[in-house]
C-alpha cells in the first residue's frame, strides 16, 4: 500500500477548509499523523466518530493529526463539519492534489510523516487501522 516507508513528501501548497494556507514545512519538525478520508467510502465514514473522539481525547499540546478528506464537496461535509474544530482539515481539490502527491488509493488510510534527511518529510508508518 502506497505510500511507502521511507519515501519522501515532495512540496505541496494548499488551503484548509478555513482558509490557511497549509504546506509540506508545516509537517516539520515532528512526526504527525494523516488520516486519509473519502466521502464515498463506508469504512470511512464508520471511523469517523471513533478518528474524532481520537483526537478529542489528544493530550493538550499533542501535535493533531491532518485530516485529509475527499469526494464533492456536498459529500464531504460530515467529515469536514465533525473534524474542522478539532485539526487542519484540507478537502476537494487541494484534499485530491495532497492523496496524489502521496499516491495515496486506498481509503481509509492514516499515514505518519515526519523528518527525514536535512529539510525532508518523510512517510514513517503507513497503518490502514489506526484507529
């Protein structure tokens, strides 16, 4: 399953469903998780209640995973609405650029990036059940 261990996060720029600007530098210096989401998946949307009681029950000043979510923006609102005041989330387009950097396929998928070589994000643990 895609992406592998070891392989490098190349650059991206994309915007958060609030608005901020949000780039691969935002990933560094520490290892954080991405859970990979598609509107039209049911596993996804059975994980959702326990991703986001994951998060909620994150100790204060615990890095949040990002909440990467596809699929039409009208099928992406019970995620975005459930995760938004929890973490970053990033959909539609920006959300589709993001999974294909990554090669990312298969939905769900919670995917830990972190420093790599001098200035490299780096995939660490791919793990299609973490949660």
């Amino acid at each position: 399953m895609r992406p592998f261990l070891g392989e490098t996060v190349g650059d991206f720029l994309v915007t958060t469903v609030d608005g901020d600007s949000f780039d691969r530098d935002d990933l560094l210096p520490q290892d954080t998780w991405i859970a990979f989401l598609s509107a039209d998946c049911a596993p996804c949307r059975q994980k959702l209640p326990a991703f986001a009681e994951h998060i909620r029950a994150l100790p204060a000043g615990e890095t949040r995973p990002v909440a990467i979510i596809l699929g039409d923006p009208g099928d992406t609102a019970p995620f975005t609405d459930a995760l938004r005041p929890l973490t970053k989330v990033v959909a539609d387009d920006d959300a589709a650029e993001i999974a294909a950097l990554m090669a990312v396929t298969a939905f769900p998928s919670f995917v830990r990036v972190g420093p790599g070589a001098p200035g490299e994000l780096t995939v660490k643990e791919n793990n299609p059940r973490f949660i």
